[in-house]
C-alpha cells in the first residue's frame, strides 16, 4: 500500500478535529520560527534549507574560516609571548599584587609557594615584522609577515570544559550554537555537495582530555547547521555506502518516498526539524560522491603533500587533516574547525610541548603557505589558538629542565592569518610576568566579533529568535578588533 495513503487511513475522525483545532496556533508558531517555508515570503531562495543564506551585511573580505583549535591551551609563554625579564625573577615568588586574588585551579591552589618559572626556549625574530616567535615553532615562525599574533585574548573560564564551551559558543554552559553553527545558519554554503560545516579531531601523545559533540553542535538552532565530523580511517563518514544488495537507484527511490512521508509530517506539524531532516537526508546521498573524491589525495602533487609533513598519508593525524582542510576550503565549504588535543602541560613540559609542537607546527604553516600558493588565503581567514593559556608560575616544583604550567585565562596568545588579517600585525601587550594584561585586551566576544567581520557578518545583527529572546554569538558583548584588520 502506498505510505501516504496508509497514514490518510490511519488517521481518525478525532485526531482529524484534534489537529484542525491546535492549526492555527500550529502554523503562527511556525511562521515566527522560519517564515521563509510560508507562501508569500520574499525571498523565496530560502525555501530550501541548506541553500538558505540570510547574507552579509557588508562585503567580506573572507568567504570560509580554517580554525585550527589547540584544545588543552597552549602556553604562550613558550611560543608567542617573549618574556626576558622571566630569566630575573626565575624561581621568585609571584606577587601578590601581580596575582591579585585571581581565582585559580584546584590543581595548584593548595600550593604554598607559586614560583615564577622562566621558558627553556628560546625566542628569535622573524621577518620583517621582527615578531619574536620560539625555537619551538620555526614553521609558523616562518609565517611572521603572514600572521597576526594577538597577545592579550581573556577569558573568565578557567577550567577545559566550560573554557572551550565559552570561545566555540559565546557561553560556559552547554546548550547554544557554536561559531560554526552561526556561520552556517547566517551564511550557508557554497557548495551543495557538502555540508557547510566540517570537523575533523587529531589527538597528541598526550590526550585525555575529552572532546564533546556538543562543541560543534547546533544547540538551539535547527540541526542542518550542526558540525558533520570526518573520523580518522579509511572510512571519514560512516554509513555513506550503500548497504549489499542496494543499489544506488533503490537507494534513490527510498529516500524519495522518506521526503514524501517527512513533508506530509510537515504539513501536519510544521515542525522545522522535519525540513532539517528531509536536508540531511539529500545530503547524505550526495556525500556518496563527494566525499570520496574530497579524501582521494592520488591526484595531489607529492611535492604539496609532503610539504605538510611526515604523517600526511596516516589519516586521523594533524597533517593529514591540515591538507584535507585546504582541499575543503577549495570546495566551498563554509567552516572547518581542526581539534588537536594534547595541549595541556601541568608537568614536563618542555618535552611534551616539544612534541605537540612537531605534530602541528610544520602542517599548520603549509596549510597557510598552500592556500597562499592558490590565491586561496586572500578569502580563507585561518586561525591558530586554544580555549586559554598557561600560568607564569610553575605547578609542582622547579626542577633544571622541567616545569608545568596550570591553566590562565587572563591573558593568552593566538594568530590570524587570510581574508581580511593584517600580515606582520601584533596586538595587545601584556605585563613583564605575562600574568595580566597591560594594554589593548581581547575578550573571546571580541575575537567571535572579529572573525565575523572578516566574513561580511555585523555580529551583533546574526541574530536567532529562542524562546522569546534574540540570541548571538557575541551574547551582548564585544568588539571587531579593527588593529589586526587589513
């Protein structure tokens, strides 16, 4: 029996007034929610969900976002922030007029002592900015005229979870959309075949530290704008193949007759996740192909594979998805967040620094010098950073070629490099410890504020309406960092 006329027979004469008294209210919740699925909406280009786009606000300079998120909080101290005064007061108490009552971790409140540890690194300039990049990292430092560094990014979070939480979604607790999310929701996508928001996680040798789904979800928003995550393996989406015994014409008609039955379902409820699934679904079919060619790597010069480093051909690795992530920004997809885990050094830090460093260093300035080498980086906005920093005060005791670093949200460093970003730029100075910031500071609103304007976006304009209030990214803060801007 044909499933539309099957679900007509099942529905009885008291579910039928049922639903034609609750019709009203029904389809005036739904035209508040998504206006552009009613007749009569002008602008009937976003009637189909995933081609939806509510457009910049002005012209971007950037049109897709490489974030290469360091989760674990990379020290700053160690890479970017050049502290020679460190070498004076090695092994001195921090002050208490430095620290200032600052709440800190449960990992080294109980300490008698916070001694100030100096960094075994040691520090040149680079280019012609002359920007002081560490021995550690002498790939990116290559990228000096390429980057700007901003030294003093805050944040009031001082723990992983609610820290990421905050700087991918505007709030410490879980339940909002993140920056990927926004993105697609307000600016969709270029390429049909792919979903506008892509994720892929590596991990360090060091990583226990977990990574939620909840970090590249929708929250709020209807779920077509969640994060789609590519796995490490031969196999980046599961369940994209057919199963045996189905052929892709089978597989057609399936899906032909699941849209009619979510649009009949639609009809009754106008519910805005039935339209989100029905897009999935079409998606999904179309990844069948795309996806295979996007992973196929046969066809790269081995010159640009190797330039990414030694572990480019093991899927799941740092490097392999730096050169996969190029591969995605030249096929329009909006928004591809890398996680790499491991950045968490509350002990031996500088042999475990040193390895994390080798995993992403060299990969993360051939994914710049690549998209510059296609005209890719002029409309690509890249960036490098972690959900916070590290403490100038050692965690445990000082021993000659050891030292850890807690947690500090005070003040931390990241680049920017691509559409829209001031090649050679430095911003923001922080204080001769590296614990506070002594001038230009950066929330992580601003930061969410100026990765926006690069993309055309007025953030304080992207804007979703749930459960009676307007929400954004930015929450009701922040502030386009206009000195790092192009």
């Amino acid at each position: 029996m044909d499933p539309l006329r099957e679900n007509q027979l099942l529905t009885t004469r008291r579910h039928f007034f049922g639903r034609t008294a609750a019709g009203i209210g029904t389809a005036a919740l739904a035209s508040i929610l998504r206006p552009e699925l009613f007749a009569g909406s002008k602008d009937e280009t976003k009637k189909a969900p995933l081609a939806r786009t509510f457009g910049t606000h002005f012209a971007p300079k950037a049109k897709r976002v490489i974030y290469l998120f360091m989760a674990g909080g990379p020290s700053q101290l160690d890479l970017f922030d050049y502290k020679p005064q460190l070498d004076k007061m090695h092994e001195s108490e921090l002050p208490v007029s430095v620290r200032m009552g600052q709440r800190i971790t449960g990992m080294t409140s109980g300490q008698k002592s916070l001694p100030v540890v100096r960094s075994l690194f040691k520090f040149d300039a680079r280019g012609k900015s002359g920007a002081m990049i560490s021995e550690a990292i002498p790939h990116i430092g290559s990228l000096a005229d390429d980057i700007a560094i901003i030294k003093t990014v805050n944040t009031e979070a001082i723990n992983h979870d609610p820290a990421i939480t905050y700087i991918q979604t505007g709030f410490q607790q879980p339940g909002r959309p993140c920056t990927g999310s926004w993105l697609s929701y307000g600016l969709g996508t270029a390429n049909e075949n792919l979903p506008a928001f892509l994720v892929m996680i590596s991990s360090g040798k060091n990583s226990d530290q977990p990574l939620y789904q909840r970090l590249w979800s929708s929250g709020f928003m209807p779920s077509e704008h969640q994060g789609v995550q590519f796995r490490g393996g031969n196999e980046p989406v599961l369940y994209l193949a057919n199963p045996p015994g189905v052929s892709a014409g089978s597989r057609r008609q399936a899906l032909d007759a699941l849209a009619r039955l979510n649009a009949k379902q639609f009809e009754t409820y106008a519910d805005p996740e039935i339209n989100a699934r029905i897009a999935q679904y079409e998606m999904s079919y179309r990844m069948q192909m795309s996806v295979p060619e996007l992973v196929d790597l046969s066809k790269e010069s081995p010159s640009v594979v190797d330039s990414y480093g030694p572990d480019v051909r093991k899927p799941g690795t740092f490097a392999n998805n730096c050169l996969l992530a190029r591969r995605m920004a030249e096929r329009g997809v909006r928004f591809i967040q890398l996680y790499h885990r491991g950045w968490d050094q509350h002990g031996d830090l500088p042999r475990r620094l040193r390895e994390q460093c080798a995993d992403t260093d060299q990969p993360s300035a051939a994914l710049v010098k690549d998209l510059k080498a296609r005209g890719l980086l002029e409309d690509t906005l890249v960036i490098w950073g972690g959900e916070f920093g590290r403490t100038v005060y050692c965690q445990g005791k000082i021993e000659k070629e050891n030292y850890g670093r807690d947690h500090h949200g005070r003040c931390f460093s990241i680049w920017l490099a691509g559409g829209g970003i001031k090649g050679g730029a430095s911003y923001g100075q922080t204080d001769d410890y590296g614990y506070n910031v002594a001038e230009n500071p950066v929330h992580i609103h601003d930061q969410n504020a100026t990765i926006m304007h690069c993309l055309g976006v007025d953030h304080e304009k992207l804007t979703y309406r749930f459960q009676g209030r307007d929400y954004r990214l930015t929450d009701i803060h922040g502030n386009v960092v206009k000195e790092i801007l192009a």
